[in-house]
C-alpha cells in the first residue's frame, strides 16, 4: 500500500474558511462541526479540521475552533485521519476538496477585486 502524500504545504490560518470548505465538501453545516452530534458525516468533519488545523498550531488551539476542550481530541482525531489517508481513497479525495475549497473561499475576495 502507497505512503499516503503529505498533506498539502498550506498553511491553514483563518479557521473560519477551513470550517465553512470543510462543511461544504462534507454536506454539513459549520455549526454540526463545532456541535456535540457524533454522526459519522460531523465526526469525520470534525476530524478532518482538528487535523488540517494541527499541521500548523498546537492540539489544544485544533480542539478549541471545533468546540472541544483537551488536546487528546485532537491527537485521536489526527491519528485517525492520518491512519485513513492510508488506505481510504475517498478520505485522500475529500481531503483534496477540502484543502481547494478552503484556497477558493480564501481567494476570494482577491479575485473580486481584479
């Protein structure tokens, strides 16, 4: 089995947009993600923020922007999602989206005024 790709050199900075991309690409809501619902769609969701948002802060700052309050959260959630880019190809295609999403809704107000 291939060595899933890093995640992409993006640093991840405005937790707003990676809440909204996220939701988007997972068919939530922004409030699901931050929510106490453990449904397997806001879970996964959940997940996938605390990790993108690990790459560049701490655990305990990847807890805090989805509502949570121990940094042990976000180190299961991290290793979960490290572990399906492993062997899930649709868990590597949303986390594609989510990463493109994320640029489209930082860019913008940028392309808006050229």
């Amino acid at each position: 089995m291939p060595k899933h790709e890093p995640l992409e050199n993006m640093l991840i900075d405005n937790k707003l947009a990676l809440i909204q991309a996220t939701a988007e690409v997972m068919a939530t809501t922004p409030e699901a993600i931050i929510g106490n619902r453990k449904t397997f769609a806001e879970a996964l969701a959940r997940q996938i923020v605390m990790t993108l948002w690990a790459e560049g802060h701490s655990l305990q700052a990847s807890c805090e922007i989805v509502g949570r309050t121990h940094h042990t959260a976000a180190f299961y959630a991290r290793r979960k999602i490290h572990e399906r880019l492993q062997y899930c190809e649709a868990t590597r295609e949303r986390m594609k989206m989510i990463l493109k999403k994320y640029s489209e809704i930082i860019l913008e107000p940028f392309e808006k005024n050229q």
